[in-house]
C-alpha cells in the first residue's frame, strides 16, 4: 500500500491527523473570531461583568447585606456610586455581588444541558428505535414556554438557588437536545461514519470519535445564547419571588424591592436593569458572532 493510499484509508476510518493539522483549524477559527467585531463587542460587555463578579470583594467591600437605616435612599455619589436602598445597603455591592450568582447560575445552567443536553439528543439522533418515543416527550416539555415551565417547577420545589437551576436546565435541555439531534442525523449518514462502521467501530466509538466533535459548532453556538436565556430567566423568577431566598442579593429581586420606589429612589431599579441588560447583550453578541464563524452557511470572509 503506498502512502498516499494508507493516509486515506486513515482518514475514512477517522485516525487522528497530526498534532498541528489539527490546531490549524481551531487557530484560524481564533483569528476569525478576534477580528468579528459583533463577538468582539461582546465579549468586552460580558467581559465586564464576569471581571466585576470575579473581583467582587476587592470592587465592593462593603457587605451588601449591612443595613444602614440612616442611610436610606441615598442618591448615586462618590462615597456609594449607585446610592443606597430602602435600608441603607449599598446598591454598589449588591449589584456586583449579584453579578456572581447571575453568573454561577448561568453556567450551571449550561453545563447541565451541555451534558443532559448532548446525551438524549445524540442518543435519539443515532439510535433510531429510540427517536421516536424520546422526541415526543422532548415534544411535549418543548410545548409550554420556557419561562412558563420553570415558574411551574420553581413553584413546586421552593424557591431557592439550586431549585432554579433545575427548573431552568429541565426547561431548556429539550431545545439543545433537538439541535443535537439535528446535527447527529445529518452526520451519521456521512461516508467518513459509514466507513467507521464497514470498518467494525462500535457505535460508541463512533458517536465518541467521529459524530460529536462534529456537532459541536450547532451546541457551541446554541449554548452562547442559553446562557443568555438563562441569566434572563433566573432575574425573571426571582423578580416574582421564585429565586434566591432574601437577603441574597440577585439582580431579579433587587428590581422586584426597587419597583415600590420608583419615584424617590429609580435608581435601585434602574442599575441592575442595566447591568442585566448589558449581561444579556453581550451575551447575544457573542452567540452571534459565533454562528457566523462556526456556520459555513452564513461565515463572512474576512
């Protein structure tokens, strides 16, 4: 057999390519990005508030739970930049503290539809007996409304922290188990997984090896955005009572208290409004620039 022949024999059985063949791809994939500038102005207001959660203790000593009753409704100032609250907290740390949990609970939304996600939407895609009867409960949790859905779960386990991020990752984990699927259907009908199978892969190997990392670009991108939803989502709860237990500070239940004092004090309201506004753009942003990068359809050469 010559080289020319074994080398693509080695690519229809889906050998790995050399070490820097492989990180050509993932390099120009970097550079594409770093010049996009839809996911390079996202990332800098998103980037701006993972650097303000991550240093939270060092930006806002203060302890955002101190009462100060003397200090009630304090306007915006040098000494607290975003005023104070109806007990005297200083808005400053309680919205960077806020920050953290939005954050936390955002990635561990994902993480778990990432891996929950991934599994049911790979399994149904591959194994065809197993589809059907999977895509139709997918179906059924896909037909209420994502928020909706939460706020029933929420509402049955209790409002608290790990409770929404079960609610929100049960929620969501049917959409990024359809995109999944999606993607799995499509590439197991590829020659290079039709050759791993002649050549005797289990089907393991082959979901492992040569299926997976070639749906990852869909995931990738639709994670971007669920981490959007569900920073949104977990505000929108606890805006209605269904989060983080008080005196937790989340920006949902700093609206929710800041909502009674609109007129003399718009400024609770207002900030983390704001923050969570900028959280949620530049998180779209980022979603968006990936997509255009990741997807072959809509890349624009730079």
């Amino acid at each position: 057999m010559t080289p020319s022949e074994s080398k693509i024999e080695a690519q229809e059985l889906g050998h790995e390519e050399a070490p820097t063949q492989r990180r050509r791809p993932f390099l120009v994939t970097i550079g594409r990005l770093l010049h996009h500038r839809l996911f390079l102005t996202g990332l800098c207001l998103f980037g701006v508030i993972v650097l303000a959660a991550a240093f939270a203790p060092l930006l806002a000593p203060e302890d955002p739970n101190r009462l100060a009753m003397r200090l009630k409704f304090l306007p915006p100032s040098a000494e607290h930049p975003f005023g104070t609250d109806n007990f005297g907290r200083s808005q400053w740390s309680r919205v960077i503290y806020g920050a953290q949990l939005s954050i936390a609970i955002g990635l561990a939304v994902v993480a778990l539809n990432a891996v929950f996600g991934t599994l049911i939407g790979a399994l149904a895609g591959y194994f065809r007996r197993l589809d059907n009867p999977v895509m139709r409960v997918n179906d059924a949790l896909m037909a209420f409304p994502a928020i909706f859905l939460a706020l029933g779960i929420t509402a049955v386990l209790g409002p608290s922290t790990i409770d929404v991020v079960i609610a929100l990752a049960v929620a969501y984990i049917p959409r990024t188990a359809r995109i999944v699927r999606a993607s799995v259907i499509v590439l197991r009908e590829m020659e290079y997984v039709q050759a791993a199978v002649a050549a005797g892969a289990g089907h393991w190997r082959i979901l492992r090896h040569h299926i997976l990392p070639n749906a990852m670009a869909p995931l990738v991108v639709q994670l971007s955005f669920l981490f959007a939803y569900a920073v949104l989502s977990e505000a929108t709860l606890s805006f209605l009572g269904l989060g983080a237990v008080p005196p937790t500070p989340t920006w949902g239940n700093i609206m929710a208290q800041g909502r009674q004092y609109m007129t003399e004090a718009p400024w609770i309201i207002t900030v983390p409004g704001v923050a969570l506004m900028i959280t949620v753009l530049g998180l779209n942003l980022l979603g968006d620039g990936l997509r255009d990068v990741l997807d072959p359809r809509l890349r624009v050469q730079q």
